[in-house]
C-alpha cells in the first residue's frame, strides 16, 4: 500500500476520492483548507483508494497519512 499524506497542517475540508476508486498519478484525494488557502492531497502513484484514513472537518499534522492507495498494474 502506498499512501497519499498531507503536506501540510490543515483542516480536511473536503474528500474527493471514495474508497474503490480508480486514482491517477496527481489525482486529488482530498482538499485540505489551512489559512483560507485549499492544498490538494494527490495520489502518489496510480490504482484504486483501498481505504480513507480521514473524516472531513478533521484537522491533520504534515505527513499524516489520509488515503491509502493499493497500486495495481494497469489500475
């Protein structure tokens, strides 16, 4: 599994993605909103969301893990 992280501090404003999605390389998982600015969360690599780690109205620290992505060959 490869995760998509948060790359900043912020609040998960809005999840774009469901689990069992297919997501490509940059596909925004989820929009977090930090200082009235929305930060996309994009998928790292290309496949389908297996699992949502995160709830909307959730603050998250930098690095924390919000979706994890099951990266499958011809996903």
């Amino acid at each position: 599994m490869i995760h998509a992280r948060a790359e900043i501090v912020g609040n998960v404003w809005k999840i774009v993605a469901r689990e069992g999605d297919p997501v490509a390389v940059g596909d925004a998982v989820a929009i977090l909103e930090t200082m009235k600015m929305e930060i996309p969360v994009v998928a790292p690599a290309a496949g389908h969301v297996s699992r949502l780690l995160v709830n909307e109205g959730q603050i998250v620290q930098e690095g924390d893990p919000i979706a994890e992505i099951d990266a499958t060959v011809g996903a």
